[in-house]
C-alpha cells in the first residue's frame, strides 16, 4: 500500500499515562487550564455537557483541541473539530469525517485505542508520549474529557494535544500501545 502522506509518519511510544492527576500535574500550561475549566464546567455533575463548554472562552487550547462524536452499536467515533494546530501539523482535515477514514493505520489504531479505553473508563486522561512527524521525534502532552448531554452518558470525546517546539533527542523502536487503566 502506498503512503498518501509520505512523511507523515506517526510512530508512536510507549505512553505515560494518568487518570488521576491535578492541573498542576501537566506540563503544558494549555492542558492545565483546560482540565480545571472542564472540572469547573462539570460542577455537580459526573461530566459537562457539549453545551457547556464555549470555544471563545478556550482561546488558549483551541489550536489543539479535537471533538470526537461517539457513535454506538457499533462504537464508532465521527471527528466533529480539528484544531488548526492539528491540521497543520498533520497535513490534511477530517472534520465531519469517521476516524476509521484516518488514511495513516498506525495513527489510526492509537486513536481508536485511546477513544475505546475512555469509552470502557469514562474519566478524563492526561498523556505523555513521544511521536514520529517528519522524521524527527517530539514530545507531546494531551488530555483527553468526556462530555455527555445528560450530563451522565458520554457522547462527545474531546482531546487536546500540544507538540513541543523543537524535537527530542529520543532513540529506540517506535511502538503503539493503549494500556489499560
């Protein structure tokens, strides 16, 4: 099969990951703000609301932030927003489009494995990973918080990943690995 995005490669590591952590546990000041305005947004409630949430008042992460529509019987997740950031980055927009659509299968399976592992655990998760773009390694930090209309059953996945600036000095074997929590 013929790489669509020659150099667009997107090995993965082994991610670190947490579902327990504070804002201050993140490294990016973005995610940081942007986990204690999902907390606030939820108040009482398990999770907030797509309706809750307002894209001005998230200027700060809203480069890196993804909407994921969670489709069921079967799971199946709908890109509903890229972030510029994030096509840029990539390359190419999937907006509107499923991720199975997703034209590179390694970036695809991480996705999907992370998408599915919060379905089975609703709750926000922080990660830190390395990936491959470019032919160079960089860093990256990303959140990932449920929404759910009733305020209970999650029907929006939303991410935000933020990429270091200049790439790392990491060496060893790109793997993809969704751990469980």
């Amino acid at each position: 099969m013929t790489d669509p995005f020659p150099g667009r490669s997107t090995f993965s590591t082994a991610s670190e990951m947490w579902w327990t952590f504070t804002a201050a546990d993140c490294r990016e000041p973005a995610i940081g703000w942007l986990y204690d305005y999902w907390l606030a947004k939820k108040g009482g409630h398990r999770f907030p609301a797509r309706q809750d949430i307002d894209p001005l008042e998230m200027k700060v992460a809203l480069g890196g932030i993804s909407l994921f529509d969670v489709e069921r019987d079967p799971l199946r997740f709908r890109y509903r927003l890229i972030g510029a950031d994030i096509v840029q980055r990539d390359g190419f927009d999937l907006t509107g489009r499923y991720l199975d659509e997703l034209p590179l299968e390694q970036y695809r399976a991480l996705i999907e494995g992370r998408l599915r592992l919060i379905m089975q655990n609703p709750a926000p998760l922080l990660v830190h990973n390395k990936q491959f773009y470019d032919q160079r390694w960089f860093d990256y930090e990303a959140i990932w918080l449920p929404l759910a209309s009733d305020h209970v059953t999650v029907d929006i996945l939303m991410a935000c990943q933020i990429f270091a600036d200049t790439p790392t000095d990491h060496v060893g074997p790109p793997v993809v690995r969704a751990a469980a929590p």
